[in-house]
C-alpha cells in the first residue's frame, strides 16, 4: 500500500518534471556537500537539483505521459535525484565534467585511473610511517631524517579497489587521487535518453569524427564522379589533367598543348637523328 505521503510528494514531482523540457537523472552517492555546494553554485540559473526517494521518482516517471521519460527509470541508482533544466543537455554535462575536484581516497574506493607515486623526499620524520608504506608497496627509506620514495611506483591500477593500507599510506602523502564530481547517468529531452557515456563525450572528439567523415565522403564522391559543391572545383581540375595527357598521349594538336607537343617532336627528331648518325 503507498502512503499517501509518497502518493503527494510523486504528483509534486510530476508536476516539477512538466515544467522543464531537460530531464536528468542523478546519483549522489559518496558525493560531499561541499562539492555538491560548489557543483550548485556553478549550475545556479541553469539546473535545479532535486533529492528523491527511488520508489517515488518511478512512480512519479511511470506516471508521466510525455515521450519515453519511463526509459530514465532503468538509470536509477544509489541516491538518486532528479536534475530539471531548461539547458542543452551537453552544456550541463560540459559544465559537471568541468567541476571535477580531487579527494583522499578511502577504503574500498575504485581507482579512476593508475595511481602513481613518485619517487622522491616527502614531508613525513622516519618513524612508524616507514613501515606503513612498505606494507602499502611502497619502496621506501630515509634521507636526512625524512621518509623518501626510492622510485615511482604504481600503488593501484585503473579499476582496482583501494584497500585501507593503499588509503592511508596515499593520505599520509597528501595524494588526492579520487575525481569528486556530480554523477549524471542520464538526461531526458523531448523523447530523446542521452546516457551518460555520450552525454560526456569531448566536443573535439565530434569535430574530429566530422572532419573524418567528410573525409572519406568526398573521397568517395571523387572515386565514382558525383558532383557536388564541394567537390566540382577538384573533379574539374582532375578531369582537365586527364584531358590533356589524353591529348599528349594521342597526338592531338590543341593551343594549350602545342608547344609541350613541338618540343617533343624536336627532342624525339634528335633522339631518331642521333641513332641514325651511329
């Protein structure tokens, strides 16, 4: 039986959701408040953000009757929120992307990326912190006093899970290595789901697919002789080429070929008039 409690707070949010043609869905798991504060403040005027329990925001999304919004309940996960904008959609993710901070890793946090210590003096007194390090991997020893890192080291690859040794010892160095950001794993707009993996794509990496594209378009238009706009100029050049090494090749006597033919002729007469000699 659903409370009338959540009953309310579903039609509220529907009623929320109406108002904007950009839906996203958030997960705010593991995200501080201060990078949540901060992550606000850079999207105030464009994006509101909204916590919901998840039972609520399905209700709320199967209920609607706009154009595949249902298809944002498979993305629901962790703390879930609701993201409403007026925005494109890009514009937001560009704007998430941008507001990365860093932060200490904890136990069970998953590498972003290859951790790598780098070799060299720190700032810890030999002491007890020696032997915490080497049992995190690290190979380590002393130099006038302070702890140094023999040589860089990988202490977690991409996609590891960091156990309390690793965590401590990269604190202990003052390595922030975890990537703090809002988590948007979908956007809904006008019947349209961009998930997160295309919502993040590079705006240069588009360029680059589009100049690659018309690439071989036109390569392709030049292969089989379809004239366009942005080919005529080449296929006009190219077809003129043609047509006059035709002509060499045949003999025919034209005012753009005569005097590469007549000097032709005089270096053929005195190859002929040197062999006849011999």
């Amino acid at each position: 039986m659903v409370s009338e409690k959540n009953i309310k707070a579903a039609n509220e949010l529907k009623e929320e959701m109406q108002k904007y043609p950009v839906i996203g869905v958030l997960d705010m798991y593991k995200l501080p408040a201060r990078q949540l504060f901060e992550i606000r403040e850079k999207l105030r005027g464009m994006a509101k953000i909204r916590m919901m329990k998840k039972n609520i925001i399905k209700r709320a999304l199967k209920e609607m009757q706009l154009k595949n919004i249902s298809e944002l309940e498979k993305y629901i996960q962790g703390e879930p929120a609701i993201l409403f904008s007026q925005e494109n959609p890009f514009k937001l993710a560009k704007i998430i992307d941008s507001s990365k901070s860093s932060a200490f890793a904890k136990e069970g946090d998953v590498a972003p990326k290859d951790i790598v210590v780098r070799a060299g003096p720190t700032s810890l007194p030999a002491g007890p912190a020696i032997g915490e390090l080497q049992k995190a991997g690290l190979p380590v020893m002393v130099e006038e006093g302070k702890i140094a890192v023999k040589q860089d080291t990988v202490i977690a690859r991409e996609g590891d899970v960091i156990d309390k040794l690793k965590a401590d010892a990269l604190a202990k160095l003052g390595i922030e290595p975890m990537e703090i950001s809002l988590n948007l794993l979908a956007v809904w707009e006008q019947g349209v789901i961009y998930p997160k993996d295309i919502l993040f794509i590079p705006a240069e990496k588009y360029l680059e697919d589009l100049k690659e594209a018309f690439g071989k378009a036109f390569n392709l238009s030049v292969a089989i002789n379809y004239y366009t706009p942005e080919n005529i100029t080449f296929l006009l050049s190219k077809a003129h080429s043609e047509a006059k090494a035709l002509e060499i090749n045949a003999g025919v006597v034209s005012p753009e070929n005569i005097t590469f033919l007549l000097s032709k002729a005089n270096t053929e007469a005195k190859s002929l008039e040197n062999k006849l000699s011999l």
